[in-house]
C-alpha cells in the first residue's frame, strides 16, 4: 500500500457517513420493515451499487466537473429531492389513510423492484460523488496509481455495503417487523417527515 495512502482516515470519514441516518438508511429501515429481508437486502444492494458508481464518478473527475458547473449539479439536486419528496408524499399517504396502508404495504415487493428503489435513491443524491471526491483528496496521494484508487473504492464500498446489509438485516429482524405492524402508522408518519426533511435539505443546499 502506497505511504501516502491514508487509507485510515478514508474509512473514518467514510464509516460516519454510511452509518449516520439519512435517505439511504431510512429507505432500508421503511423496506425491511415493511416488506421483508429480501426487499430490505435488494434495496441495500442498489445503493451499494449507486455508492460505487459515485466512487468511481468521483475518481474519473465528475466532483470536479460538479464544481466547475453548477448547473449540472443543480440538476442532479433538483431530480434527487423530487425522487425524496415523492417517497415523502407516499409515506403520508400510508399514514393517514392506514387501511390503504395495510394492504399496500402488506404486498410482496420483488427484489428487483426494491434494488431498483435503492439504486434510485443513491444516483439522485448529487453530494455523494462531491462526498467521494473530497473524500479522496483527503486521502490519496497527490498522483495516484490506478491500483491505488481501485484499492480505495474496494475498501470504501465493501464497508458501506456492510453497514447497509446490517441495516437490513436489523430492521428485518421479527422485533422490529411486530413492532412496526403495530405502530405502522406512526411509523409511515416519521418516515414522510423524515424523507421530507432530506429532500427539502437537498433542495436548499449548494454546490459549496
């Protein structure tokens, strides 16, 4: 491993972000709860799959170019809080209408479908490649090799992957499943205030 690497503090600064709540980890918690393992593992699969397209993005100078050009990034901003606001609106609507909200909720999801949802989630939130891209310059070397960044994102991404699976396998878990089928509404009701919130913080953050 090169002497620059500060592999380290990469993965420090990258186990906070993965393991701190936001869109990735409630959309795990709302899918293994609500519809099973199999939908909770299929949906952390596709955000794995979105944090190591984001890596390698970051890698190959997207962060960069996100900087150079607002308005792309403005783009990729406007499309991942519409795709947060739309989870939100669908969470409320379980919430105030329980019934509709049980037999919704209550059909099985196929794991496509849910890895689909996970990927969606990962690709419409545009401060993940700059995340990456900070990330790396932080801690690579000024001139890295290509097997230096391929070691970085292998590491970076095995980890988040970990802790996404953990989640799922957690909210999974028969406790937290009879738990959520009896306080399903409330549940729904935090999960709409909650992908409200990020949505809205995507929306009003900027490029810096």
């Amino acid at each position: 491993m090169p002497e620059e690497l500060n592999l380290t503090l990469i993965l420090a600064a990258s186990v906070i972000a993965a393991a701190s709540p936001g869109p990735a980890t409630l959309a795990i918690a709302n899918a293994s709860m609500s519809s099973g393992r199999k939908s909770g593992l299929a949906l952390a699969f596709g955000i794995s799959t979105g944090s190591l397209t984001w890596a390698f993005s970051a890698a190959l100078g997207l962060g960069a170019l996100m900087h150079a050009n607002a308005w792309a990034f403005d783009i990729a901003r406007y499309v991942g809080a519409s795709y947060l606001l739309y989870l939100a609106y669908k969470s409320a609507r379980s919430a105030i209408s329980p019934s509709k909200a049980f037999e919704t909720s209550n059909k099985y999801i196929l794991p496509k479908k849910a890895y689909a949802k996970g990927l969606a989630i990962h690709l419409t939130n545009p401060k993940a490649v700059l995340f990456f891209g900070s990330l790396f310059s932080i801690g690579l070397p000024a001139n890295p090799s290509i097997e230096t960044i391929l070691i970085v994102i292998g590491a970076v991404c095995t980890q988040g992957f970990a802790i996404f699976i953990t989640y799922a396998l957690l909210f999974s878990s028969k406790p937290m499943v009879l738990t959520y089928n009896k306080l399903k509404r409330w549940f729904e009701a935090f999960f709409a205030l909650a992908f409200g919130a990020a949505g809205t913080k995507i929306l009003s953050s900027s490029i810096e």
